[in-house]
C-alpha cells in the first residue's frame, strides 16, 4: 500500500496577526500569510518574539490563529 499523507483542514484565519509573531515563513517569503497549501503549512512552526518561546507571555501556545486580538498579550501593528 502506498503512503498517503493526510493534512487536518485548516479554516482561513482573517484577524490580524500579533506583531510579536513570528515564523520561520516570514523570513523566507518577506510576510506572515494564512497559506492554503499543505506544503507552506508545515511552516505552521512558530514562535512569540517577546518569549523568544513557542509559549507566548501567557503561557498559551504560538501559532496563527491564536495570536490574534482578544489574546491578553496580543499588539496591533502600526
């Protein structure tokens, strides 16, 4: 039997990301996207520029859809 990989849908993300947020996407492409391609997905792996953590100053786990206003440690960009 052939492997066959299996990716969990992801729904679009359209808040504004934390400016703390980082990825390691952001430094290959220039911007911290929502991506749609289960390739650009694995870059899923992020980190909080304030913790220097994948735990941000709450003690709440980094990534996309979470960093997003309402997060007590959430900034807007300028």
């Amino acid at each position: 039997m052939p492997f066959e990989k299996y990716y969990d849908a992801h729904l679009p993300v359209t808040e504004p990301a934390c400016i703390h947020l980082r990825s390691k996407a952001m430094y290959v492409t220039g911007e911290l996207r929502n991506p749609d391609h289960p390739d650009e997905a694995g870059s899923q792996y992020c980190w909080c520029n304030v913790s220097q953590h994948v735990l941000g100053p709450d003690q709440v786990a980094v990534n996309r859809p979470s960093c997003i206003p309402g997060r007590g440690c959430y900034q807007a960009g300028h």
